[in-house]
C-alpha cells in the first residue's frame, strides 16, 4: 500500500492524501482508524474526513457508508482490478480532544498518518507494508522520526514499514 499526504493546503487547514491499495475482485470493506494511540476510546476523527473518492484504471468505483458502523467503507472491486486509488481530505479542525486537535497553522502541520488513512478490513495492521510520502508547502521542512529513503524538492519519499508503526508515530 501506498500513502500520500499532500500538506501544501495545511495552511489553510486542509491536508489530502492518496492511497494506492492491493486488492481483489469483489466485495472489500475500508476502515479508518477509530482506535488512537494516546486516545483512551474509540475516537478517530472520521467527522473531519471528506472528499473521499475511490477508482480504478481512472474510473471512479460507488461506495457506501457502514449503516451501523461509520468508520467501515464498503465497494465492490470489479473483477479484472489489482489496486485501487483512494483520495481523501482532512479538514483540521480548530479545536478537539488529543487526537482531534488542531493539526495546523499558517507555518506548521503535525501530520498524524491515522488522520488522511483508509486501510482494508481483515489484513492486521501490522501485515499491511506501507510506502509513505509527503510533500509540504514551499519553504517548509520535514522533521520526523520515520526513516527517509529519498528527498525530491517539497516531497519526502520514507522507507516502507507496517500500517502499526506509521500510525503508531504519535510522541515518537
């Protein structure tokens, strides 16, 4: 799986991102993260997560909000398809409890991986090897504790690790 985080709207409170994710033919469920490190409950800030579009080989792919379960996606893969293309936006809220807090400012984003990521339902977190990257507005750096494979102008390529330990990043 691959993740994107594009932070370059950060200033404004916007952060996007897009994920590349193996999958087969038939129905899949998405989740985001409800379970937070550092959160004592199941509070993953899905009521700021918007702009979700899903695709395949560039057309667009339905899909539908769990009826009882709103952090679950549910679609249907089309047969033929390997890898669908996720976007997504995250809108920084103001203010929050510690995992919903502000993420933002004209000059700075704390970018918090579990708030731009959807992940397939049944794989552990820690079986999912995912290839991060970001891009950062013009004239910001990048200070983190993931390992960097490479540094191309504004986007930082990292070495890939599992879902676990790129979610897990908080306070390290």
């Amino acid at each position: 799986m691959t993740i994107h985080a594009d932070l370059r709207d950060a200033p404004q409170g916007l952060l996007h991102a897009a994920m590349s994710i193996p999958v087969s033919a038939g129905p899949l469920t998405l989740l985001y993260p409800k379970w937070i490190p550092g959160e004592h409950g199941p509070r993953g800030p899905i009521e700021n997560l918007s702009g979700i579009e899903i695709s395949a080989a560039g057309r667009p792919i339905a899909w539908r909000r769990d009826l009882e379960v709103m952090y679950a996606l549910h679609l249907d893969v089309p047969a033929g398809v390997s890898r669908i293309e996720v976007r997504v936006e995250y809108l920084g809220p103001a203010n929050g409890a510690f995992g919903s807090g502000p993420t933002t400012t004209p000059k700075l984003a704390v970018l918090n991986w579990q708030l731009v990521t959807l992940y397939p339902q049944g794989a552990a977190a820690s079986d999912i090897l995912v290839e991060p990257s970001v891009t950062v507005p013009d004239g910001w750096g990048v200070g983190t504790s993931l390992a960097v494979e490479s540094v191309a102008g504004a986007t930082t390529q990292f070495k890939p690790l599992s879902l676990e330990m790129l979610i897990d990043q908080i306070g390290r």
